[in-house]
C-alpha cells in the first residue's frame, strides 16, 4: 500500500480497519471473511476494501 494518494486530499498516510459484519458467500453460510478498509488518516476517504479470507468464496 506505499506510494499510494489519496484522490480526494493527496494524502499519503493510510490505515487499516475491519467491520464487524463479515462478508459471506450467501445468507445462509456460516463462515465469513473479515473485510479490510484501507482509509486516509487525513479525510478518511476509502481507498480500497479487501476480502481477507477469498478462498470461501471459490466454487469448489
Ligand atoms: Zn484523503
């Protein structure tokens, strides 16, 4: 995540943090992933959201 701007204010300076829903296949699964957000520190525009577990979502 270095070298990476903010497009809103041009920040440099990141931080991570999760929700407290996790992200599911469906409904009805038990298993979840956490989701990551990655947000400047200077206006708290959302960078990117990434799934921290895929592999529950693979077709198996
Ligand atoms: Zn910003």
């Amino acid at each position: 995540m270095e070298n990476s701007e903010c497009l809103k204010c041009g920040g440099t300076e990141f931080a991570e943090g999760t929700d407290y829903m996790p992200i599911k296949p469906n409904k009805m699964s038990l298993t979840g992933s956490n989701k990551i957000y990655t947000f400047c520190l200077n206006c708290g525009e959302v960078e990117s959201i990434r799934v921290e577990n895929t592999a529950i979502f693979k077709k198996k």
